[in-house]
C-alpha cells in the first residue's frame, strides 16, 4: 500500500557520549566502576542497534583526554575494563563484520592496550557492516592541533604552500576524515554539552540529548533519538527553500 510517510532517514553516522556511567552506580551506592561495567553492557546493545538500523559509523566517546585526571583508582579500572574488552568482544565484532578503529592519543596507553587495539584493528580491517570508532584518550582540540601539526610540516618540507591550506587540506587530517561526518550527535546524562568530543567533525551535525543515564540506554531510548533526528530540516547554512532542492544541496561526503 502506497504511504504518504517520507522516507525513513536514519543516520549514516551516529556519534555518541555516553555519559552518566558513575551516577548510574552512585545511585545504587556502587562503586563507580560498576557503572563502567553497566555502561560496557549498554555499549554491546547500541552496536546490536545500529546494526539492526542499517547505522553504517558509529563513535563512541570511551575516554577523553582529560579523563587521565580522574582518581588513579577509575582510571585504573577503566583500563582494565577496556583491556578486557578488547580481549573478549573483538572476535565476536569481527564475526558480526564490524570493522574497529581507535581515534586519540594512543601511545598514553599502556603497551598491552595498544597490542590489543592494533590486533582489533588489523584483524577487521576488511569489515564493512558498521564502522565502529572508539575514541580513547582523544579530545577535539588534539584532533585540530595534530591535522595543523601534519599540515605545518607539509609547509616546512616544501610538499604544500601556506596558501594552499584549506577547510578541506586540513578535514582530511583530522580523525575519520574517510568517513562522512556524524549526522546525529547524542549525549546523555542530562548535561548540554560537547565536551571537546569532535569538535572538527561536529559542525553540521544534529545534537540530541537525555537525562538517561548511559547504562540505562536501550533500544527504545535510541529509536527515540532517530525518529527525532528524522523530523528535523537539516540546512548546512541554506534557506530552508534551497534544501527542498536537492541540487543545491553541499556535497555530503567527507568531512566537508
Ligand atoms: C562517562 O561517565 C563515561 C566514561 C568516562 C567512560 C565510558 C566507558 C564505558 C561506557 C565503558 C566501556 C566502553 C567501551 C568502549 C568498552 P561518567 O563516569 O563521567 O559518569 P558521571 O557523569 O555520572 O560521573
């Protein structure tokens, strides 16, 4: 039967801070790492979700850089907690056909983490079902300052004049430069901010927000997020007039 209902149109690229993780077990008088682990849980079903939803990239925001100045203890948990993961979900990711990647500054982390994320990466290289970034130690100022690092060295070899750097030289230097930018930003726990999440990639990107809890986010919370997502006018700075053609639509591809 023909609908009158648009197209449903789901994120290509979801991009997620999930906050809330250590008022999750401070409510239930749990140590924090508790809801580390709680969140590591809802981290699974948020992969099962975007699969299910044709989601083709998903971020998530594991560790900023600022989060190595949380009590010794956290971040000690919170290492174990990833060290784990790695060990036990990766196989299970590969069969699914989700290709993972680490974004941020690696060598901060100890030499068995590293080894571990190598391995994820270089094992599911060739997947292609989700793109799964995760971003660890990493920070949006970082992201800009290291594509300005690569950039000014380009300059001082010869390779590129000053004059040839442009939104693009230096997009495609940033993290997930082959990938399109996030369409749909989410963050929960309550609190409006971007937290110097991808603040490059961020720029045209539809931000949503929740008082849920990180581990208490499930599918339903998701579907949310998406039927809202559906209902807005993205403009990249058009009239609302000119986005009802698409041919003047700016191209959607990478990090532009
Ligand atoms: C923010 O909550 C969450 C983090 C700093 C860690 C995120 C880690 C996970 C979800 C677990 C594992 C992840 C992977 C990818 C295996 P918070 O501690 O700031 O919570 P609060 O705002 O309630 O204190």
């Amino acid at each position: 039967m023909a609908s009158d209902a648009p197209p449903a149109r789901v994120p290509r690229h979801l991009a997620i801070i999930m906050d809330g993780n250590g008022r999750w077990a401070e409510r239930r008088r749990r140590p924090r790492v508790i809801g580390h682990r709680a969140g590591a849980r809802a981290v699974n079903q948020c992969i099962d979700f975007c699969i299910e939803h044709g989601i083709g990239a998903l971020t998530l925001f594991a560790f900023s850089s600022e989060n190595w100045g949380r009590p010794e203890e956290e971040v000690g948990a919170l290492m174990k907690l990833f060290l784990n993961a790695l060990a036990s979900e990766v196989e299970e990711l590969h069969r699914r056909g989700v290709r993972v990647r680490f974004i941020g500054e690696r060598e901060r982390f100890g030499d068995a983490i590293r080894a571990r994320m190598e391995h994820a990466e270089t094992l599911t290289r060739g997947n292609a079902t989700l793109h799964l970034s995760i971003a660890a130690s990493y920070g949006g100022r970082w992201d800009i300052v290291n594509a300005a690092r690569g950039l000014a060295a380009d300059v001082a070899a010869g390779r590129i004049r000053p004059e040839d750097i442009d939104e693009r030289s230096l997009g495609m230097r940033t993290a997930l430069a082959d990938l399109p930018p996030p369409d749909l930003f989410i963050r929960t726990g309550g609190d409006l901010r971007i937290s110097n999440f991808l603040l490059w990639q961020l720029a045209y990107t539809e931000l949503w927000f929740t008082e849920t809890l990180w581990p208490d986010v499930d599918a339903a919370t998701l579907r949310q997020a998406l039927a809202d997502y559906a209902m807005r006018e993205r403009r990249f700075g058009l009239t609302g007039a000119q986005v009802s053609t698409p041919s003047s639509m700016p191209p959607s591809g990478t990090n532009e």
